[in-house]
C-alpha cells in the first residue's frame, strides 16, 4: 500500500470492489436452525461477547480473528458476503474501521436483520477520531446490552438465559474495571508515547496523558508517512526519557515504527505491544485484564522520568 492511501481508503476501496460480488452470489435469507441465531462479527472481540451472551443459542463467525496480521490489509470475499446474508444478526465497530461490514450489508437488504453498531450505541459522530472502540471501558457493557435486546427480540423464549447472561458478562469486567481504578488512584498523570491511537482510550481511563502528538498517531494509524517535524518530536521523547513507556500496535509494521521502537530500546523506555484483534486463546475480558496490566507494569517499572 502506498504511504499516501490511508487504511481508512482501502477499507472502503475493498468494500466497493466486493459490492457487486455480494449482489450476485447472497444467497437468500434462510431459515435459522432450529432455536440458533446466526451472527455475523466484523471483529472476533465483538464475536467473542455475542458468544458469551447467547451461549448454545447463537452459531457466531467472526470476520478479523488473526491477531498476528494487519487488519487493514483484510479484503472480504463472496463466502463473507453469503455469511451475513444468511446473518439475523451483525455486530460491527463502526467510524470507517469496518465499512466493508455495511456496504455487503447494503447489497443483500433484509429487514429482519439486527444490526449492533458500536459508533452508534456510543452516540459517536462520524468525526471521532479513534475508532478501536473496544479499548474504552464504556464500549462493551453498551454494545452487550444492544446485543442482548437483539437477541430477544430474536428468539424471546430464550429472554431469561439471555439476561442473566448480560448480568453475569457485566459482573465479569469487574477485576479490569478495578485495575483501572487501582492504577488511576495510584500513578495518575504518567506520560507515555504511542505510535497509533490503538490503546489510547484505555490509557485516558487509566488517567495516563499520551505525549504523542495527534498528527504522528493519525499518520501511523492510516499509513502516511509522517512529518519530519513529528517523527522528531516523538524521537525526542524517547531519547529524553520524556515518557514511561512506548505502546505500539504489533499488527502493523514499517521501517519507522521499527526505527521507533528501537530508539525506545536503546534509551531504556519500555515497549508495550498491543493488538486490534483479540488474540483466539482469550475472551474480551482477559484480553482488556492483560493489556491493562501489561501497561501499569511498565508505566510504574520505568525509568523514565515523566
């Protein structure tokens, strides 16, 4: 991909391209198996709380589950369109992040189909920057209550399993809503630098302040190339020991991320690695636990002076 198109580009460069492929190979909507709704997940984090939600009842296929691989790059295929055809119910991101999800969806329309939205349970307009949603701490409870009002009203019979299910997915954020809390009260105010925004609404709840100008993040999360000007001023914040740690996003690579994080090596500023995709071993909720974990350990162990 050239370092002028932006991901957001090519996601929506992949969605035409697939539009006229879903027209022509949807099959028609079909009957659900017998008590099992079909779902379709445009990102498996998503996936993976419709499953904790509707247990037996659901049958979920995930679009984005390979946490070792750009998910930018993803180009979605006649077999996708055909699975959300066949879906009763589709969750997805939003704010561009996933707009291939929409337009398959515009090319096979069925008013029966429930449609969970992350941008618009969260009342985001289209002009919020960040899209990787699932790191704020407010995302999930509202997007699992709108799956679980879908659900019922899906398959109503089921209401009960479905609701002490929500109950019980609430109760489960508990322990990484606590070390948020913990690590707030407790080392408010460190600075970190960040190459993407990826991590970015878990580091405000965390009370953490991203040094990181805007621009050099927005550049690296849509592959541009970045101004000299701001390469060198997170450079400077790396070499200075001007923040506690370095997060980047391990999906996404370049020659200057890598150059980054180097710079970080050699002035003792610790690397955290971070995802877009939730890795298949967790649910949503070990995921967040670990990455917040893995965050406070390196703000309070490093040597930096911010």
């Amino acid at each position: 991909m050239p370092q002028t198109t932006s991901r957001r580009t090519l996601w929506r460069a992949t969605a035409v391209a697939v539009a006229s492929l879903c027209l022509a190979a949807c099959a028609p909507h079909p009957q659900a198996q017998q008590g099992v709704i079909n779902v379709v997940a445009a990102e498996n984090q998503y996936g993976n709380v419709v499953a904790q939600l509707g247990g037996p009842y659901v049958h979920v296929t995930s679009v984005l589950t390979n946490p070792n691989a750009d998910p930018h790059s993803f180009e979605a295929s006649t077999s996708l369109a055909e699975a959300i055809s066949q879906a009763q119910l589709v969750v997805q991101n939003g704010l561009g992040y996933d707009a291939f999800m929409a337009t398959i969806e515009a090319g096979s329309p069925n008013k029966q189909r429930k449609v969970v939205v992350g941008q618009q349970v969260r009342h985001l307009p289209d002009t919020t920057t960040n899209p990787h949603l699932w790191y704020d701490p407010a995302t999930m409870p509202a997007v699992a209550a709108a799956i679980t009002a879908d659900l019922i009203s899906l398959a109503p019979s089921h209401r009960a399993y479905f609701t002490a299910h929500l109950a019980a997915f609430d109760r489960s954020l508990a322990p990484w809503q606590h070390a948020i809390a913990a690590f707030r009260a407790a080392a408010a105010r460190y600075r970190i630098a960040v190459n993407e925004p990826v991590a970015d609404d878990l580091l405000s709840a965390m009370g953490v302040s991203v040094a990181t100008p805007w621009a050099l993040q927005r550049d690296l999360m849509n592959g541009v190339e970045p101004a000299p000007q701001e390469i060198a001023t997170q450079d400077g914040l790396l070499r200075g020991h001007l923040v506690r740690a370095l997060c980047v996003n391990q999906q996404v690579s370049s020659a200057l991320t890598s150059s980054l994080i180097q710079v970080a090596h050699t002035a003792g500023i610790p690397v955290v690695a971070v995802n877009e995709t939730m890795p298949v071993t967790d649910t949503y909720q070990q995921w967040m636990l670990a990455t917040t974990t893995a965050l406070a350990q390196a703000l309070t162990s490093s040597k930096g002076t911010a």
